[in-house]
C-alpha cells in the first residue's frame, strides 16, 4: 500500500528532515516499523541546493557543439557534460512541431536521459542536479528520521525513468537505504523445478513504482509518499551503496546490444 504524502512546494535549499515529519503529521499519517519512506530525489536534491540558474553557466566549445548537433541549450548540454558519469549519444525529436534533443548518460548507477538533469517543478530558467552522493543522503535522511521518530523505516530517494522502447515514464530508485534493493533468486527452483539463472529481484525498483503512482509527475506537490507491507527485510546495520544495484554500462544488456553486440 503507498499512501501519498503532501508537501511543501520549495525551490530554494531546505531543511529536510523536519520537513519530512511535518508533513507526515499534517497528512495526519504516522510512520510504522517496517515503512518504506519514498521521497522524490528531487525534492532531496533541493534541500541541498542542487539548482542551477541556466544564464550562470559558462559554455564550453564542446558543449556547443553538441547543443548545435542534438537542438539543445548550450548552458544545459554543459551541465550534462560536467554531470553525467559517462554520455552514449545523442538523438532529437519532434514534438509538438518542434525540434528538442536529449543526450543519453550514465549517472550515479542509472542510465538516463540529460544526466537527470530536470527543469520541471522549478522556476523558468533553472535546472534541479541530481542529490549530491545520493546513497550517503538517503542514509543520513533514514538515520535522522529513525532518531527522532523511534520507527525503524527504509528509504528510498526515487526518480522517474524511461523504459527502452516504451512510451511513458516509470519509478526508479536513484538511492536506497535500510534495505537491500536487489533480491537474488539464482539458483532457486522455479515452478518445474528449472534452476533460475539470472534472475534478481529489483526489490527497490518495484517499490518505487508503486510510490511514483501516488506521487504523481506534475503539479500533484506530493514528494513523499510512505509504502507500506512491502514485505521487504530492514537492516539493522550496514549500509547501501549503488554497487549493490548497478551493474557496469558495459554489461548492460540494451548498451551491449545496440552497440558491440550488432548482428
């Protein structure tokens, strides 16, 4: 069950955590032992002063090319070159009658689109990063909120994504703390007795999903959403980092296969 949770509406760095509790208490929820807390990265990326004025930033020859080629904004193809981990290519797209291009990246463990660089939900002219050290984040987020609230919860810092080839966008878990996001079934026996193979769960993932649905995309102002009987096992120590859900880009199966692995 996720249970959608209002807040605030911030464009400018916050404190997060007391934040968090008061909106909880004003949705006149309360946090249980064993919740997942689904917070938008965004929002999180806020709170820290993740927010690029566009005018501010300096364009590199590079950069304009790149924004000459794909139909882009210059200052923001600059932001995707200094942000993105790695960048794939590139493609554009009409839409609505215009030309608009996007950069493929790898960022913090995700393959998306502009580094995960979002203009939405932010006044016109500026750009939301994604969360500094995101893993570190959410786990210092759960921690401060465990302390004050007596609950032993996980979190996830969520995001949406583009699935290839398929229209519309999905949850995914940019971060996750408090529980393993990744549930090995290699090795069990399926329905016939067939070992599995390859088969892992994205635990994190799924949650996320079913957050995002009651967050919502737009101008629902619902950055917080608490997921509950997700059936996941919490951690009483350790902590997450994004090794234990992201795999090399090299390895991936749509990287590989559009590109060393043509027939």
């Amino acid at each position: 069950m996720a249970i959608p949770v209002p807040a605030p509406v911030r464009d400018t760095a916050f404190d997060l955590v007391p934040t968090i509790l008061q909106a909880i208490h004003d949705a006149d929820e309360t946090l249980q032992d064993g919740d997942v807390l689904a917070l938008s990265s965004k929002y999180a990326a806020i709170s820290q002063g993740r927010i690029v004025a566009l005018d501010s930033v300096q364009v590199s020859a590079e950069a304009q090319t790149i924004a000459e080629r794909y139909v882009m904004n210059p200052q923001l193809a600059q932001l995707v070159l200094q942000e993105a981990d790695h960048v794939f290519g590139g493609i554009t797209h009409r839409f609505n009658g215009h030309e608009v291009g996007f950069l493929l990246t790898h960022k913090d463990g995700i393959i998306s689109p502009n580094a995960g660089l979002d203009r939405s939900n932010i006044p016109d002219g500026q750009v939301v990063l994604f969360p500094q050290a995101p893993y570190r984040f959410a786990q210092i987020i759960r921690s401060a909120i465990q302390a004050q609230t007596g609950v032993h919860i996980g979190l996830i810092l969520t995001d949406s994504w583009l699935m290839p080839g398929r229209m519309g966008t999905t949850g995914v878990a940019l971060a996750t703390a408090g529980f393993m996001p990744v549930r090995d079934e290699r090795g069990k026996a399926d329905l016939f007795g067939n070992p599995m193979q390859v088969t892992q769960v994205g635990v994190a993932d799924s949650i996320c999903v079913c957050a995002q649905m009651v967050m919502g995309e737009t101008a629902e102002a619902t950055p917080i959403a608490i997921v509950r009987n997700s059936g996941v096992s919490l951690l009483t120590d350790g902590h997450i980092d994004v090794e234990d859900v992201a795999i090399d880009w090299q390895t991936c199966i749509y990287v590989g296969g559009l590109t060393g692995g043509k027939l």
